[in-house]
C-alpha cells in the first residue's frame, strides 16, 4: 500500500470526524496500517542491530509515527520529499519498499546506496525521495533548491522536509527560511519537537513559548499541534501544501512528540525523566488511533490480528531476503566515491 494506489471510499457511513477533513474508512485504515508498519520495521531494525548485522547506528521515530505518516500521506505522488531519520513512515506511505530498506540499513550491494551507507542518506529519485544530509539542517536549503526548482518549472509540486528541535537552532535552519520566506516557496517544514535534543531538554535549547513562533519573523505561516495525532497532522500539512500550491509561501508546523527511545540504539536515554516518559507513554499515537478506529468500527480484534499477520510476513520475508544478498564488492569500493580518469 501507498500513496500511489487510487483511494476508495467505502460504501460504509464515515464518522463525522474524519469526514470533516474529507477522509474515507479506507483513509484512515490505511494510515494505522501504515503506522504499525513503521513501528513493527523499526522495531526489526533493532533485533538486526542487537545481533550484529547492522554496523552503525539504528535510529527509531517510535512515538513518531503520526507525524511521519500523517504529514506525508497529505502528499501528491508528485511532491518530494525530504525525510530524516526518524522519519520511517514518510519512506512508506510514499511508496518505497521494505526490502529497499533493509537491502539499505544493512549496507548490501544492490541496496540504494550500493553499500556506502547503512542508514537513511539515499536518495530514490523515482519517488521523488530525497535525504537525509548530516549534519541535519544542511537537508533544508537543499529542499530549497528542489522547492525553487519545481516553481521554475510550473510544477505545482510542495517539498515537505523535517527537522528536529535541536536541529531547529542551527544557521541552515534560519538561512533557508530566510529564502524560502522570501522567494515564496512551496516547502513546507515540520519541527519535529522531540523534547530532548539528543541529551539536551526544551527549556535549554531556546526561549521562545513555541517554535512554531519563529514563523513570525519570516512573515510565514505557523502552526504548532500535538504530533500523536495522525489526522490534525494530516490536516495542517495539506493545509500547508494546498497554500504552497496557490503561491503562497512556505509553512512551519511544529509537531509535538516524544522520543520514546534514545538517539539511537545504544543510547539508553536515561536522562529523560521516568515520570516523564510514563506521561507519553499515555499519549501513544498507534493506540489512540486504534481506539479511535474501533470506536468507528473501522477496526475489531480479528481484523487487527491480520493486519498484525500481513505485516509481520511481509517484514519477516524482504529481513530474510536483505540479510542473504552479498554486501559490494571490494573491487568496487571506489566505484561513486573518486572520479575514474
């Protein structure tokens, strides 16, 4: 499934809450899919990491995943798209494979990167795919060229790129802004707030009451919501993508979350306040969504546990196959790395 697929409305009453936002049964069945999808290929990210057969790092958005999957599903098949690390669900709902991403985070050859790298810095050009750079807030002027690119060509086309909040605070972030702002844009930038930049809490990174703030003083939009829900994520990026549309700028949408794991596999995040964490965990976007959609009776218990199935055989098959296909070849390890004369 993806965004690709033509969207059917069922012939079933749509709840008032989703109709609002002009979304079907299948709309919203198709976004918790995606969100357990994300949760679940992390999740099998982590075992290949625990057992030796990812070298690097292993990055997680858990607790992420309705800002990821509800910001991207708000796209065209036309829009790029700039994602970060923890950013899974946006490489899903846009269309790209499982296998592609495991043939990548294990640095096979014929993975997207050829195995130069072992995480999310590929690109996929076909889907329109683009990131992501380190240091992290190099992706935004980047996504800038791509955003005056597409307005060159008449393309109606929006770049939807991430940051972080510690990211946020960083020269690219401001200098890109400044442009977009100016240029009128069709980017639109989420503030992933995570809480913590890697160790570092909200009160020491800036003062303003809000990052959506900071739209102010670029003369841009800005709207800051609470990221564990995957419709009002939906919603604020297709308002900010039907403005890009219309000529009118960029857009910041700050979205609210929580880092439910450290800032990567070996960081055990103990510097995050246990009570803390045990408030998010309270918050977690699959299962308030789920309860929306049982409530909806879009979702009962069978039909979660097949979903669960669907999802775990797939994952489970494109694993076995990634880990079996051979890393590059020494002989081209050079190969898009030094110009051959």
């Amino acid at each position: 499934m993806s965004i690709t697929e033509v969207k059917n409305n069922s012939t079933e009453t749509v709840p008032s809450e989703l109709e609002q936002y002009k979304l079907t049964r299948d709309d919203a069945e198709r976004m918790y899919y995606f969100m357990a999808l994300t949760r679940e290929f992390e999740n099998s990210i982590l075992k290949l990491y625990r057992q030796g057969k990812i070298v690097g790092g292993a990055y997680t958005g858990r607790g992420n995943e309705a800002t990821s999957v509800g910001s991207c599903y708000a796209l065209d098949t036309t829009d790029y798209l700039f994602p970060m690390h923890r950013d899974m669900g946006a490489h899903l709902v846009k269309g790209q494979a499982p296998l592609q991403l495991y043939l990548q985070h294990l640095a096979r050859g014929n993975g997207l990167t050829r195995g130069r790298d072992g995480t999310g810095h590929y690109a996929d050009t076909e889907l329109r795919i683009y990131g992501n750079i380190s240091h992290l807030g190099a992706m935004i002027p980047v996504a800038n060229g791509v955003a005056l690119a597409s307005k060159n060509r008449k393309e109606k086309s929006v770049v939807l790129t991430y940051i972080g909040d510690g990211g946020s605070n960083v020269g690219d972030f401001h200098e890109a802004l400044a442009m977009a702002s100016v240029m009128k844009l069709p980017l639109i930038l989420i503030i992933e707030n995570n809480q913590f930049a890697y160790s570092t809490p909200l009160h020491k990174q800036y003062a303003c009451e809000n990052l959506s703030d900071r739209a102010v003083g670029y003369g841009i939009h800005g709207v800051t919501i609470d990221g564990t829900d995957v419709i009002k994520v939906y919603d604020e990026t297709k308002k900010a993508a039907d403005r890009a549309r219309a000529g009118e700028g960029p857009t910041i949408i700050e979205s609210v979350t929580m880092r439910m794991h450290g800032h990567s596999a070996h960081d055990d995040a103990s510097y995050v306040p246990e009570e803390l964490l045990n408030e998010w965990k309270k918050r977690d976007p699959i299962e308030r969504f789920e309860k929306k959609l049982f409530h909806w009776n879009i979702l009962d218990e069978e039909k979660k546990e097949k979903l669960y199935e669907e999802i775990n055989r797939l994952l489970s098959d494109a694993a076995e196959e990634a880990v079996n296909e051979p890393y590059p070849h020494g002989s081209e390890v050079t190969d898009g790395v030094y110009a051959k004369e």
